[in-house]
C-alpha cells in the first residue's frame, strides 16, 4: 500500500493531529502489532512455531461440528 492513501488530520496551526488510514493498511498494523505481542512470550512463540510447522490437521467441517456452529 503507498504512503499516498494515507491522509493526515492537521490543526490549523498546520501540525499533524492525526492520520486517516484505509482498513487494509490497518488490518496489516494490527496483525504485525499482535503477532509481535505474542512474540514477547516465550511460550506463545513455541506455540506459534509449533503450529506453523505442524503437517496434520483436521478438515475445517470437522471442527465446526465438533464447536456446534454447523459449518
């Protein structure tokens, strides 16, 4: 996403107050922000390494049915 999509809120001094930015480009921020905070733990980060390299897993219907949720 370019710098370009992002708008900044001044005041009318002209000093920045704040910035619009489109979802998509929050979304990303959040998602970094989280991953980093899960990182910080040396638990959470063995988990996260553990689930990433895991080959098995079980179908998505599967664990719908097994939640209720009927998906």
């Amino acid at each position: 996403m370019s710098q370009a999509a992002v708008q900044y809120i001044s005041d009318e001094k002209g000093s920045a107050t704040g910035v619009i930015v489109p979802i998509k480009l929050w979304r990303e921020i959040e998602s970094e922000k989280e991953t980093a905070y899960l990182l910080r733990s040396k638990a959470m980060k063995k988990r996260l390494l553990e689930a990433r390299n895991r080959k098995e897993g079980i179908p998505f219907e599967e664990v719908g049915e097994k939640l209720g949720t009927g998906y």
